[in-house]
C-alpha cells in the first residue's frame, strides 16, 4: 500500500500555484499588460469571485502583483517570481530540442532505417 502524501497548498509556492489550469490562464492573459479582476473576467469567461481566488494564489504566491488604480485593482505577473519557473522548464529544453532534432532528420530523409524505400 503507498502512503498518502499530503498535497502542498496551492498558496505554498508558484509550482502549486500554476498546477491549477484557470491560473495558467490567467496568467496568460496578464503576460502583456495590467488588467482589472472585470477585464479578466469578460475575456476569460469565468465567474468573478473564481477570478478574485485564484488572483488571491497568484498573489500570495507573488506570481502576480497588484496595484490600486482609482476603484479599480489592477493586476499584472511578476517576471521575478516566475524566473524560477521558467529555469526549471529550461532544465527540459534539452528533450525537445532532441526530438524536434530527430523529427527534422527524418524528414529530410538522414533518420532513414537501412533497407528502407521511401
């Protein structure tokens, strides 16, 4: 029988943060600009107080910061905290360059098998 791990909370770092698929999105969406809760809210298609939670984890996570504007909050991602994720990734660039490299090679006909026609 394999023992049960507790999960880590997805406010106790940007890993757990991001697992969640909605915050992906948001994180998306504020990639190029500041953007209010509203704002993601019409472009994204979810429920408002979804969006205010999961900016809640993006914020207390430090994915995302935000920044009053009149009555307004605006947010936008914080390049600093998400470094560290995308290092992480990077650590796997080395598999697709692989693959894509084999994929090229095959297409140009040099990753033929011996005794193979076309």
């Amino acid at each position: 029988m394999i023992p049960l791990v507790p999960r880590a909370a997805t406010t106790s770092d940007a890993f757990n943060a991001v697992a969640e698929p909605r915050r992906r999105q948001i994180l998306n969406y504020l990639a190029d600009t500041e953007r209010s809760v509203g704002d993601i809210v019409s472009r994204l298609g979810l429920e408002q107080p979804s969006v205010s939670k999961h900016l809640r984890v993006l914020r207390d996570v430090g994915l995302v910061r935000a920044k009053r504007h009149g009555r307004h909050v605006m947010y936008r991602t914080n390049p600093d905290a998400i470094r560290p994720l995308h290092e992480w990734t990077k650590t796997f660039e080395r598999f697709w360059v692989h693959q894509l490299t084999r994929i090229k090679e095959r297409a140009e006909g040099k990753g033929r098998e011996p005794g193979y026609d076309r």
